[in-house]
C-alpha cells in the first residue's frame, strides 16, 4: 500500500471469526487490501473458509482456512495454533461470528419469559463465550507484540435493547462489557479493544429474491425506523473494522460505535 495510507495495517496478521460469508468475507477483503500481512478465515464450515481464504490469496496476501466453533474453546485453541504456524503471531482478532450459533436461523424469541432456560444457552454459546474464548487465545501474541487490536461485532439489541431478544442482547452487551475490561488490561501492552453495534443487515439474497423481500410490507415498516431508509451492507461494517484495526484508531479503546443507519441515537 502507499506510504499515506492512513489504513494501512503493517502486515500484521488477522484472525476473523466467522468469516466464510456475509458480513466477515467483506471484513477478511478489506484486511487484505490494506496490507494485512496474512488472514485466518474462521468458519465453523470449513468449504466456505476455504473458498475465501483461496480469495484472499488471489489478492496476494497470505491465508489460512480455519475451522472452529467458536463456543468451543478446545475448537478455538487449535484453529489459532494453526493460523500462527501458516501466518504467525495474530496481532489483529476480528470476532464476527454470531447469531445463535452456526447452524441458526436468527429471528424473534418469544418473550422472555415465555423461553426456557435451554433456549438462551446457544446465544451465550457463541456471542459472548465464543468472544472470550479467541480472545483468551489471541492476547498473549498481542502481549509479547507490544500491539493488537481486538474489534467485536455487537448489537443494538445488546446496546439499548430489543424485545424479544433478551437473551441475544444480553449476551451481546457481556461481550462489550468484556471489551471494556479488556481495554483497561491491554492498554499498556498497546492492546485496544473496541465494539460495532449492529442493526439489521440486507441479507443475502439474488436480485429476484431481494425484490420479493423489500416488497413486504413487514419489512417496509421496519425501514422507515432507519434514518438512512436503507438496511446496512457488509461493507458498512467491514470499513468500521478496518478503522479500529488500523493506525487511525490508535488512540480508541474501550468503545462502541454504532453503525446501524440511523435506527437509534442512543448514547
């Protein structure tokens, strides 16, 4: 990259969960663009990490597919240890990963207490123990760096709330108290550790497909919430990550960005 670049991110290697589709393919690209110096593409489906690792590398940067769980945390340890024999020390951890864990389809719960216990295990699983876990497994390599960044995709069901999300959101909202705590540890190793909260995103579907989805009067009412009139792109969020990754952010730790168009303004 040019010696200006502000993004430049000085070869460090990333680690990003969740990264087979969607929101954290986008996020692998950008890294790779601004001179990463390698990308571990986490999927719990390790063909669909393998396909954007094979991506990445077209762009001439190194990567390495690995396949974890991330709520699993024996699962965690070796996909890392494999990303730092293929890549090296990680020095940049990306959590996307998230829902209710690989093989759910997010959608509304029931109210709260309408639910069972067993029904809020999978949210925790994934959205607040699978943060712990990378990061438990990333920091000592940020430590003996003497730098890291640390981004964590959350919600706004877990920045102000939401119904009938109550366990989505608390979980969400105990991994950005997480990333406070770990801001206030890192900072003197050079460690930042910040949070993007999340509205919905446009999923991903063909063009036809996507006509039907708008067409829904559903869904039109839940735009017009957004100040912006458009559902968020995974390059939205991709270039948020990129940001707190980067030199610019060297000064931001411990905070949360909204980046949800609008749909609240709440600090």
């Amino acid at each position: 990259m040019s010696e200006h670049d502000l993004l430049d991110l000085e070869g460090q290697v990333a680690f990003v969960t969740g990264a087979g589709q969607g929101a954290g393919r986008a996020i692998a690209h950008i890294l790779a663009q601004h001179n990463a110096g390698g990308i571990a593409v986490n999927d719990f489906v390790i063909e669909r990490a393998e396909t954007v690792a094979e991506e990445i590398r077209q762009l001439g940067i190194p990567a390495a597919a690995v396949q974890a769980d991330v709520g699993d945390y024996q699962s965690v340890a070796t996909a890392m240890d494999d990303a730092r024999a293929q890549l090296g020390p990680i020095t940049l951890l990306v959590n996307n990963a998230g829902n209710a864990g690989p093989n759910s389809q997010m959608g509304l719960s029931p109210l709260f207490w309408e639910t069972e216990p067993d029904d809020w295990a999978p949210f925790f699983h994934t959205n607040l123990f699978g943060v712990m876990n990378c990061c438990h497994r990333a920091m000592q390599d940020m430590v003996d760096a003497g730098r890291g960044r640390i981004v964590t995709i959350i919600s706004d069901s877990g920045r102000v709330g939401e119904a009938r999300l109550a366990a989505y959101g608390a979980a969400k909202a105990g991994a950005a108290g997480l990333m406070r705590s770990l801001a206030k540890e890192g900072g003197r190793y050079g460690i930042t550790a910040n949070c993007i909260s999340l509205s919905t995103l446009e999923p991903q579907m063909d063009e036809q497909q996507l006509e039907a989805f708008y067409a829904n009067d559903r869904i039109k009412s839940q735009l017009s919430r957004y100040t912006l009139r458009r559902f968020g792109q995974a390059s939205d969020v991709a270039n948020m990550v990129l940001f707190l990754c980067s030199g610019a952010a060297s000064w931001i730790t411990g905070q949360t960005y909204p980046v949800n168009g609008g749909y609240t303004v709440t600090q």
